[in-house]
C-alpha cells in the first residue's frame, strides 16, 4: 500500500473513532510530517484526498479541520413498521418525472443514472466497432436466451472472485436490471399475491407490483440500520408472501447497506418461509473503501435467491444489458423473455464480451468510485450550505445518492414542481413509497461534476424551501 494510503487509512480511523472531532484542527503539513516521518509531498497529497473526499477541510491562513459530519436519518416519526396496499398506482406520476430530466435545459439532480460522462464512451465505441466488423448472421441467433456465453461465463468469473460458486448457464442475460428484476418476480408470483418491499423503495419494485397486479407489504426501511428483520418475519407469519424484493447494497433511495450478518440472517428468515429473495443489487460495483460487499447471494440457500444486476449504473447506461443469476428459474425465465422482449441485442452483448476481455473494466470502476466519492462529498457540502438548518442529509459510503429529510410542513412534490420552474429536477419522496410518509423527503443525484451552475442551482433549491417555510 502506498505511504500516503496509509496516512489516509489512518486518519479515517482516527476520524471515525473520534479522536478527532468536527471542527478540530488537524496537525499541520510540518507537524504531520514530524509525526508520521514521511515526506511533505506525501502528506500534503493525503490531505488534497481527504479534503477531496469530504472528510477534511481547509481553511486560508489557518490549517485542515475535520469537515461536519453527515446527518443521519431515521424513520419518520409517524412512519408505520408494516405498510399494506393491496393496488399501487404510481407508474404516472414516476414516468413525469423522469422525462422531465430528459430536457436538456435541466439539472438533473433527479435522475437514477450517473452522469454520462463517467463512463469510458470511447473504449466500448470501440469494442462495438470491432464487433460489428466481425458479426456473423448467425450470431443473432447464437445470442438469444440465456445469452452470449462468453458474457455469461465471465460473469460467472466475477462472481468467482468473490467466492460464489455460480455456473454460467444459471445467468440470463438480459434487457437492464429492470427486465431481470421484471422476469425474475414474474416467475415466482401469480396476480394477487403479496409480496414485500421496503419503505421507501426503489420506484421500480412499486411499478413491477402494479403491472403484475401484485399486492405490497411494505416493511420499514432505516437509513442506518436497513429493513426491520423482525417485522418482516413477522409479515412473513402473518401474509402469505411468495416473494422479497430487497436492494442489499446501496439501497436506493437512502443508500444503506446490509451487514454481513443481515444479509445472512434475511436469507435464512426467508429460506425458512420458503419465500424466494429477488436481490436488486445494480450498485454493487459502487462502493468506497477497499472491500467489496457480498450481495446476498453469497448467504443462500438451496438456490433461493434471484440476484439480479446490470452495468447501467457502473459502465454504460444506453447498451441496456444486464443479468440475473436465474439458478432454477432460468429455464423458467427464458421461456417468459421469449414471449416479452424475444432477447438481448445481439451487438451490445457481444460489445460488452469485447470490452470486458481488455481488463480495462476494474481500472475503470477504481476512477468511477474516486470521482462518485468526491462528488458526493461536494454535493453534500453544498445541500448543507443552501438548505434550510432543519434540513437533514443523509449519507452513505457508496453509491451517488443522497436522502434528504426537510421539516414535515415542506411537501416535496410541491417542491418539485417549483424547482421545475426553475430547471432544477430532484426525485421527490412520493416516488419511493405507496404512502405519504415521505412527502417530506427527496433525493438527490449527486454524481454530476460540481461547478457554479450546480451550486447556484441548489442556493435557488434552498430559496425554495425557505419560502415554503
């Protein structure tokens, strides 16, 4: 490890463990120097990262501070522990939204995908240009469910690394998460059948539950501490749930992610119900720090969990291909994407195989986490600046969403209109819930590249807020 890695290990520790407080002068470059024995450079460049990722701050004439720490939420107060609807009617209202970030003019703080940008458009250009030189006719059909076997097999490697034994012919390659997560709750429900989901939750489990003719048990949702595992296996005593759906890692909207332990007693809760755990875990590849999280899958037992993924979120969001590690449903699961989109395209597949075979993809998901980490912070720094004190942000080591709790009286589907107004688009928290405990709440992408039309965009959020205050 590199000495200036080890400086920031070790102050992160220190931070963390609090011997250092919010506020609290740090020893200066000179002292630092004195303390530790390494080089100037050294330490001024562990600085420059610390302050970059939002644990430290500088201040002219005056020295490095620990930076204020993130406001954790909690549930809201009048927040129910088990939440029923037996209809769900929300696809309108969520498709809205979501096309108003497509209007260039606008700021997309509400958006579910990163910022473009990110993304290495140049390299994959490439692969599908390579690829599209050597397309066979026969490959259009060579490609159809599961999908492309040299895509699925290196997947399957992936999985390899972290210790979970998968076999390639269990993956079906599919069109996004949002198809494997589709096919997969299809293949397990029947309509009328009750599933549970968390609260708040992914919009995306909401809209499957009504376009299946589902029934939702919503079951409460820390941003510290993730789903209430006692009340749902409560709910499981209770309904007769066919399926969970549950985003293990880097749970959209509030960013929690699931212990070990969790992870391994929700799938032995579900296990013992006979209840199948549809595993959303687009954002596994979006974590900060050095160890990657197990996703639940990694726990199961006797195939019972459908784990879906994509590299919308970590690669590139237009190819549209994703996966769901199918286990004994996927002969199911094949036969269903036969009769819905027919297959994945053909080209992305085979780019996709292409690109991964150059080994770029890990050195581009080591910048992708220092730049999302970096811009979190920034954006984090600027909400706490603009918004009202009341406000409370909540963060988490991942991902690049931030929760954002306003005073009950501010209802942020009224804000969101508002900001629209002003070309500004947040995700208010109307989105994530059946019910109107969020009303309150939204969320904020913050994966863009901070400049002064960002931050003038959220000093204008903030005026907002104030006024309805």
């Amino acid at each position: 490890m590199a000495k200036y890695q080890q400086l920031i290990d070790q102050l992160q520790q220190q931070i963390s463990s609090e011997v250092w407080l919010p506020g609290e002068k740090l020893p200066s470059l000179r002292e630092q120097v004195a303390l530790s024995g390494m080089s100037l450079m050294t330490v001024m460049h562990a600085y420059q990262v610390l302050e970059s990722q939002g644990w430290i701050q500088s201040r002219p004439q005056s020295g490095y501070y620990v930076a204020p720490r993130a406001d954790f939420l909690s549930q809201p107060a009048s927040h129910q522990k088990v939440q029923l609807a037996e209809s769900v009617d929300i696809n309108a209202f969520i498709f809205d939204v979501l096309q108003a970030c497509r209007d260039p003019r606008i700021l997309p703080f509400g958006s579910a995908f990163p910022d473009p940008e990110l993304f290495p458009q140049r390299q994959l250009m490439r692969s599908l240009a390579s690829v599209s030189h050597t397309m066979k006719p026969a490959d259009a059909l060579n490609n159809l469910p599961p999908g492309n076997e040299a895509l699925r097999k290196t997947l399957a490697q992936r999985y390899a690394l972290q210790g979970i034994q998968v076999s390639p012919d269990e993956i079906v390659i599919t069109n996004g998460a949002m198809e494997a997560l589709n096919l997969s709750m299809q293949a397990v429900t029947e309509p009328g059948d009750w599933v549970a989901i968390e609260n708040p939750c992914f919009y995306g489990a909401l809209q499957v539950i009504e376009r299946l003719k589902l029934k939702a048990v919503a079951i409460a949702t820390d941003p510290q501490h993730g789903m209430d595992l006692d009340e749902l296996e409560r709910a499981l005593e209770r309904w007769p749930i066919k399926a969970c759906w549950m985003m293990t890692n880097q749970q959209n909207p509030v960013g929690h992610t699931l212990t070990k332990a969790k992870k391994q007693r929700l799938v032995e809760i579900l296990s013992a119900h006979k209840v199948t755990l549809i595993e959303d875990d687009v954002y596994n590849e979006l974590y900060f720090g050095h160890e990657k999280p197990l996703p639940a899958k990694a726990f199961e037992l006797e195939q019972s969990v459908l784990h879906c993924s994509s590299f919308s979120k970590n690669l590139v969001a237009g190819f549209r291909v994703g996966w769901v590690v199918a286990g004994q449903h996927a002969q199911r699961i094949q036969r269903l994407q036969l009769m819905s989109t027919l297959s994945t395209s053909t080209p992305m597949q085979l780019a996709l195989a292409n690109y991964l075979l150059t080994r770029s993809y890990d050195s581009h998901l080591r910048k992708l986490r220092m730049l999302l980490e970096q811009r979190k912070n920034q954006a984090r720094q600027s909400l706490k600046r603009h918004l009202p004190v009341e406000a409370r942000i909540n963060d988490s080591q991942g991902g690049y969403f931030l929760w954002v709790e306003l005073p009950r009286q501010v209802n942020t589907t009224e804000l969101y209109y508002r900001a629209l107004n002003n070309n500004i688009s947040i995700a208010p928290g109307k989105m994530f819930s059946s019910g109107e405990q969020y009303a309150n709440y939204f969320r904020f992408n913050a994966s863009w590249a901070w400049g002064d039309a960002q931050e003038a965009a959220v000093a204008i959020l903030g005026g907002l807020i104030a006024e309805m205050l």
